[in-house]
C-alpha cells in the first residue's frame, strides 16, 4: 500500500509543472527605448544557456541510467553490487526530481516577471 501511495504522489509531483504551465502565454516584451536591445541580447543569451544546461542535464540522466543498468545485469545476484545499483537508480532518480524542478521553477519566475 505504501509502495503504490509513494509511486502516486511522485506521479502527481512530477506532472505538476506540466499542468500548470500548460495554459500559459508568453508575454510580449516591451520596445521602450534602445536599452530593450541590451535587455532582449541578455533574454535570449540566457535563454541559449538555460536550453543547453537542459539537454547536458538530459543527457547526463539518460547515460547515468544506463551505467547503473549495467551494473544491474553485472551484479550477478551479489548482494553489495545489486545494493550499488539499487542506490544509484535511487539516487539517478532524486536527480531528475531536483532537475524537473529547478527547470519549472526558472520557467515558472521567467513567465511571472515578464521576461
């Protein structure tokens, strides 16, 4: 029972921020003067930087997943390799929690502030 309540409520934490963000619009950044085009080279810089972070962040994940896949089908039914691997999956999944998360909520303060 509480394997499936733990397994509902990461389900639920981690469709949050899709939910959430699924009805949002972007708003329109103003022209004012010329100091906008500094404003919109750092907007977009970032917005470079962040994508980037996000597909090294994805990729990292994905590689770590398999490596501890691997040690899985290498254990060999020994207790201590099988706990190695039990933890990094453990672990490899706090990961992308914390990653999900920091994403949604730069997204989250990006759409609330305007920029």
């Amino acid at each position: 029972m509480n394997k499936k309540f733990a397994l509902g409520a990461l389900t639920v934490l981690l469709l949050m921020p899709v939910i959430g963000l699924a009805q949002i619009t972007f708003p329109s950044t103003p022209s004012l003067s010329s100091g906008v085009n500094l404003f919109n080279l750092i907007v977009t810089i970032t917005t470079i930087v962040l994508n980037a972070v996000w597909m090294i962040a994805v990729t990292f994940v994905i590689v770590m997943f398999v490596i501890s896949g691997f040690q899985f089908l290498t254990a060999q039914g020994d207790p201590g390799k099988v706990g190695e691997a039990r933890n990094a999956i453990i672990w490899g999944t706090g990961g992308v929690v914390v990653i999900i998360l920091s994403y949604s909520i730069l997204v989250i303060m990006r759409l609330t502030l305007g920029i």
